[in-house]
C-alpha cells in the first residue's frame, strides 16, 4: 500500500452515523477499562490511602509535630477518603488504556503510515503516567510539604506569663480548679522515688504487656497494648501544629497526581503531531518563550501558593517541552513519506 494513500480498512469519508458509533464504541471501552481498574483500586483502596499519606507522615515527623490527622463528619472516612482516592486512582491506572481508545478513534481519519504511531502512544503514555506518579510522590509532595510545615515551626512555643492582677482575679472567679495552696516541700521531697521507664536503642523483641520505653532511635516514647506497639503521641509545644483533615490531604495529594499526569503527557501529545505531521517541528520551536510561561502558570496552577514548589514543577515540565521537541523532530522525519526518483514516476 502506498505510504501516501489511506487504509481501506477504514475510510476516513464513512458517513456521520458510523461516526457517531465508532465513538460510542470507543467511549464504552474507555469506560469499561476504568471500571475494571476501579475494582482494583477499591480492593487496594486502604493501601493506596496509607501509601499516599507517607509523605504527610514523614514530614509532621521530621518537623518534630504529631503524626496524626483527623477527621470532622462521621461519613468522611469513606466519602471524603476512600472513594475519591479509589476513582482518581483508577483514573491514573486506566489512562493509557483510554489514550489508546481515543487515538483509536482518530486514527480512522489518517493514512496507513500514520496509524503506526500507537505502537509508540500506549507504551509511552504509561511511562509517562509511572514517570508523574513517581515525580508527584517522591518530589513534589514532600516539597509542599516540607515547606509549609518548616513554616509552621517559625511560630513560637506555647508559653503563659504569669496573669496581671486584673486577670489573676478574674481566674480566680471563674476558676473550678482546686486553688488550694501546694505543699511545695513535700513534692520535691523525693525525686527519687518517680518511676522511670527504660532508654534503648530499639524496640525490645517480646515487651511485656503495658510496657513502656523510649526508642532512642526514633526519638518516640512507646508502648505494649493489646498485643501491639504503640507510639505515644506528644503534644506539640508549638503556637500551631498542623493536624490536617485526612479527606483533605488526599484529595489534595490525588488532585496533584492526576494534574501532574495530564501535565506530562505533552511529549506524548507532540509525538502524535510529529508523526502524523500535524505540526512542523520548526514552527513549535519558535513557541519556546510561551512554553516556559505556560510552563510556570501549569507550576501555579497545579501546587499549592508557595514559590519553590511552582519552580519545582515548571521546570520539569519546560524539560519535558524540549524533550517532546526532539521526539517530534524525529518522528517528523521518519515519517515523511519519499519521493520516488524522476525515472520511477
């Protein structure tokens, strides 16, 4: 078949009804492959949450606040946690498989030569997601976060001055706390006497039951209850100690991933129009100036207010710009179809 000529198999002049169906069809199959990846991600729902919230742990614990978060409505842990992690999710997992529906159907209007793209748009769009899904996880994440929760230990320490005494009388009005004088001699008398519970260095292999002991290792006062090991939550001495709302994070953090995975399939979008020479390379390359303002606007528009983590994100997606630049450099080539020489015509 001539490179120049369209497939037989699938005129691009068929009429509007058949159309209309083919996008049917290729919408119900789209629709089906995230139904079927929803099932794995409801089965694997708790796991992907308690995955997806390492980096809000990590980081409350190396900023010295509890590692905690909380919930508000008595529906939350399953409407506004376990069922929005499970679609966007599902979403992410069957992303390329709709990519591979949607090309499918607009693939009907090009030439045989260009049809040959899909064998690189499937393969290259999941890595493309595995690529986002890891660089929003390990990079962008734990940068958001770090920084926001290094500006909340910028906040001072709890401490209460000793009240005027305007306010000294008034607490002693309102006060319901026994006010009676402390015998200060007899509860220093003997500082001895507190029991103390062991330093080591880690956590004994059999702990008794209601043991208690400070892992030096981890910096955490822990405990035997019910047949587990427990940690002990401290309270923040801190003016603010952020606690998020659990719904809250992982709506944020999945909003993010998907945003981020929409974001770097660009490559993947310039592929296509390189090989199907929608596009000429030479004419995007002059785009480059509105490529790094579209960049930083995606960077604002896809993290949080702060400065560092819209740089963090616009910078890989102006590399990922250059990088789609190349491949449709490539593949503009390769797919031009050649003349045949004068004495072949």
């Amino acid at each position: 078949m001539p490179l120049d000529q369209p497939d037989s198999s699938s005129d691009p002049s068929m009429p509007l009804g058949d159309h209309l169906e083919e996008l049917r069809t290729r919408l119900l199959l789209a629709l089906a492959g995230v139904v079927v990846a929803a099932v794995i991600t409801f089965i694997y729902g708790f796991k992907l949450i308690a995955w997806l919230a390492q980096p809000l742990l990590q980081a409350q614990d190396a900023m010295g606040f509890p590692t905690q978060t909380l919930v508000l409505e008595p529906t939350a842990g399953f409407a506004s946690v376990y069922l929005p992690v499970a679609l966007i999710a599902a979403v992410l997992l069957a992303s390329p498989w709709v990519i591979y529906q949607a090309w499918k159907f607009v693939s009907v209007g090009l030439y045989h030569h260009e049809r040959k793209a899909v064998y690189l748009l499937t393969p290259f769009s999941t890595l493309m997601t595995a690529l986002a899904v890891c660089f929003t996880y390990y990079v962008l994440l734990p940068v958001c976060l770090m920084f926001f929760f290094q500006f909340a230990t910028y906040y001072p320490k709890i401490e209460l001055s000793d009240p005027d005494p305007v306010q000294k009388l008034l607490l002693q009005a309102y006060s319901v706390a026994d006010t009676a004088p402390v015998d200060t001699e007899k509860s220093t008398a003997d500082t001895t006497s507190f029991p103390r519970f062991p330093i080591l260095a880690e956590d004994p292999p059999d702990p008794p039951e209601g043991a208690l002991w400070f892992d030096a290792a981890s910096g955490k006062i822990k405990a035997r209850l019910d047949g587990q090991i427990r940690v002990v939550p401290l309270q923040s001495d801190r003016l603010l100690a952020p606690t998020p709302q659990l719904g809250q994070y992982v709506r944020f953090a999945a909003m993010m991933m998907l945003g981020v995975t929409i974001a770097f399939q660009l490559p993947v979008v310039m592929l296509v129009a390189g090989w199907t020479q929608l596009f000429d390379p030479r004419s995007i390359a002059l785009l480059r100036k509105y490529a790094i303002f579209l960049a930083f606007a995606a960077g604002a528009l896809l993290t949080p207010t702060d400065l560092l983590s819209m740089v963090v994100l616009a910078v890989p997606l102006y590399l990922l710009f250059e990088f789609g630049l190349l491949m449709m450099k490539l593949t503009y080539r390769k797919s031009t179809p050649k003349t045949p020489p004068p004495d072949e015509l």
